[in-house]
C-alpha cells in the first residue's frame, strides 16, 4: 500500500471519527478489533444507504418480499449450509512477534509480514462462526450460532413467506441484517469487521429460466450502482469467479477501487438448488414447489444478491473524501484547505442546514427548519461565525445550506449555498421545498 493510499485512509478514518461518523466499540476501553459503532452522522448515511437499497430491490419491485429474521437459529440450520464443516479460514502464527495472520492474505506465505521473520506455524484451519450458547447452561447441548450470513434464514423461511403472500414463481425473498465471522484479521477500516450489516436477496425460479435471471440480476445492480449510487465505470468492475463452488453455474462480484484496491461490494451467485436442497435433508420437510401450470414439483433454483452495507458505506466514503483550496473571504473565511464529503445529496447523512446569520434572527430561521426537516435530513446549526459553519457541513457532507440573514424577513427569502462549487441563490421560501426536491431528487 503506497505512502499516498495509507495517509488518504488515515485522513477518512480520521475525519469520521471527528465529525461523528463511526467510532470503534468500547474506545473508553481500549477498543474492541472488528467492532465499529456508527455515530450520529455515520448511522444517518448508513440508514439511507439501507432504504435507498430496500426501496430499489423491494418497495419497488412487483416480484419481491421482505423479511427479518433472528440473529440466532436452531444450529442444525449452519449444518446443513456447511459452515460448521467447511466455513474457514488457514492461518498461520509468527512464533517470533506473536502476529497472526490469515495464510490467503498474505504476500509471502512463508514470511511474517509484521516482522519479516521466517519461523511461523504450520497453517491450521479456524472455523469462522462466531459460538454462544441458548438458555442457562453453558455446554454443547446448547451451543449456537451468531449467523455468518443472512441469506440461510431466507431458505428456511421459503415456504411460510410462499405461502402467506401467496407467492407463485419466480419470486425474490430480500432483508437487511446483521451478520458476524470471527475473522483472523480484520482490516482496512470497516471493510473488513467481525460484525456487520448485511442486504441480501434471494431469487427463487425454475432451473430452466435461472441463468437468464442470473444475467437480469447482474445487469440490475450494475444499473444500481451506476444510475442510482452514482458511481462511475473506472470505480467499479466485475470481476468473475473463475472457481466455482460445486453447486454453483455461475458467480460474479461487483468490485469498487478504494484507496487499498479493489474490493468486493456485492456477490451476485447463481446457487443452484444447493441450499433448498440441504435444508429439506436436513430437516426433513419438503422444500419442493408445485408449478400448477405444468403439474410438476421441483426444488427452486436460487440466483443471490449479497450487498455489504459496510463496504458499500465506506466506498461512499472513499469517493467522496475531497480537499480543495477554497477562496473563502466572502463567507467570511480566509483562502484554507477545504475538506469536503461530496455525498450524493439523496444520501447525505445532512441534506440541508438551516444556519440563521445571527441569534437575534434565530427563531424565524428555525421556523423554516422545522418545516423543512419534514421532508429532508434537515440541521440547524447556529453557533459560530458563517464560514466556520459552512466548513462544517462540507465535511460531513451536506449539500445545501441555507443561510437566514437581515434581509430575509423583507424579502421572504433565503440564500441556498451549494456544497459542490459554492455557487450561492436567493431562493424564497414559499418556493424552498420545490427547489430543493428538484436538486436532491433529480
């Protein structure tokens, strides 16, 4: 990782925890590796970003629906998926300075890459599921899991959602969760965590039509990430799985460049009937679907969509991070560096901050907050002077502040200062929601 690369990193993590992004867990302790808690910046992006998604892939769709499930199920469900067997990882221990390190990410295999040492242990399989226990005694016969992906209780829940929404196929089954894996080494910011958010969809269909499905869904989220996200071709790539899992026809990952490289953001996977399959062995409950049209029962066919809310969150991030100097004495500020989140505005944790000139002026401007912030992420932000607060907003990403001054109760008007290239207009207030619709929503 190059000198530039590491110190662009340091400068977002640096800024998130500043502005209230995200923190790590139980900092007054130490922290905790792995564990991240967002703040009250970070959580509004990371919502959005969740409902941009859910209205994408469900509130809008005509073939889809929702569903929240327990973080906790019965163990027999991680048997029959595999994960108790085959979910895992090598790694291997420096001997000399103590370092662990997963054998996959490592450079040289058989070099410590914390200290250059060649005296490591052999690599050893470490399962990645993360044990607790269900109910008042600790053994195994109430050993569970924390589930390592959310999408198993999608299959389990296959047939009562069929039912009670009174589903024909082809049909999709999509939530939005947590998800833990005791990774060996978690890294890169919150791109790598042991627990973390998950928006995963599963889409059931015949075997017959299931890879022209495959190719729908791929299309589907790279419009996504292109038309809805906002990102562009050099920051995102496909990248196609050349080893197959052996249930699988076909997989792919949608990859985004951060500033450590390419980086997974989403899995599209065609999974066969592997994981129906599976759990009507296990359980010994029909998973079968009858097609009243042909006559014919047969297991789905499942083609997967698995988003990280995390990596997706810290992608905006990467983005949008930007530094500029900006010539500032008109908003009462000498020429400085600008640091600047240039955040969707769809997306911004803040859409609008409503930021009165003066206190005596206070009390009609926050009139205007509270009417605004029925239809938008709205702030009001009121002590110190105009440039400091504009400095501000533009680190953590607002797109539109609207500034209350003295000519204001004459005119009935506000100025609307634009994030991006600081272009200020006078807009009135009876016309403010529709300005702003119109450049938020365009």
């Amino acid at each position: 990782m190059s000198e530039k690369t590491t110190n662009k990193m340091e400068k977002i993590v640096s800024l998130c925890k500043r502005r209230g992004f995200i923190f790590q867990s139980s900092e007054i302790y130490g922290g905790i590796n792995g564990f991240w808690d967002y703040g009250p910046y970070g959580v509004k992006l990371k919502r959005a970003v969740e409902q941009l998604w859910w209205s994408e892939m469900v509130e809008q769709r005509s073939d889809m629906e929702g569903l929240d499930s327990t973080v906790i199920c019965h163990p027999k469900v991680w048997k029959a998926s595999g994960h108790l067997d085959k979910f895992g990882d090598l790694m291997t221990d420096c001997r000399d300075c103590k370092a662990r390190h997963r054998v996959d990410q490592m450079e040289d295999k058989t070099t410590c890459s914390n200290c250059g040492s060649k005296n490591l242990t052999p690599p050893r399989e470490f399962n990645l599921m993360m044990k607790t226990y269900v109910g008042p005694v600790s053994d195994e016969d109430h050993a569970a899991f924390l589930r390592a992906e959310t999408c198993q209780s999608i299959f389990v829940d296959f047939d009562l959602v069929k039912i009670t929404a009174r589903r024909k196929l082809p049909f999709g089954i999509a939530q939005i969760g947590k998800a833990f894996r005791n990774e060996i080494n978690p890294r890169n910011f919150i791109f790598r965590s042991r627990e973390f958010s998950q928006m995963e969809m599963e889409f059931f269909c015949s075997d017959e039509e299931s890879m022209k499905w495959y190719e729908y869904w791929r299309q589907e989220r790279l419009r996504y990430y292109h038309e809805i996200i906002g990102f562009k071709n050099d920051e995102i790539r496909i990248h196609e799985h050349e080893t197959l899992a052996h249930y699988a026809k076909a997989a792919l990952d949608i990859e985004f460049k951060f500033p450590f490289g390419w980086g997974e953001l989403e899995g599209i996977h065609h999974r066969g009937t592997w994981d129906m399959s599976r759990h009507q062995e296990f359980s010994g409950i029909s998973q079968e679907y009858f097609d009243q049209e042909s006559g014919k029962k047969f297991i789905p066919t499942v083609v997967e969509t698995s988003v990280g809310v995390d990596r997706t969150v810290l992608a905006i991030l990467c983005r949008s991070y930007g530094e500029d100097m900006a010539e500032t004495k008109k908003e009462g500020m000498e020429e400085d560096l600008r640091i600047v989140l240039r955040i969707k505005p769809r997306l911004a944790p803040v859409q609008i901050a409503v930021l009165p000139l003066a206190k005596k002026i206070a009390e009609p401007a926050e009139k205007i907050y509270k009417d605004i912030r029925k239809f938008f992420r709205a702030e009001f932000d009121l002590p110190g002077s105009i440039g400091k607060r504009y400095r501000r907003q533009d680190e953590i990403g607002t797109p539109f502040c609207l500034t209350y001054d003295f000519q204001s109760p004459e005119d009935n008007a506000v100025t609307v200062r634009d994030r991006d290239d600081m272009t200020q207009d006078r807009v009135s207030v009876s016309n403010l929601k529709t300005y702003l619709e119109e450049k938020i929503y365009a």
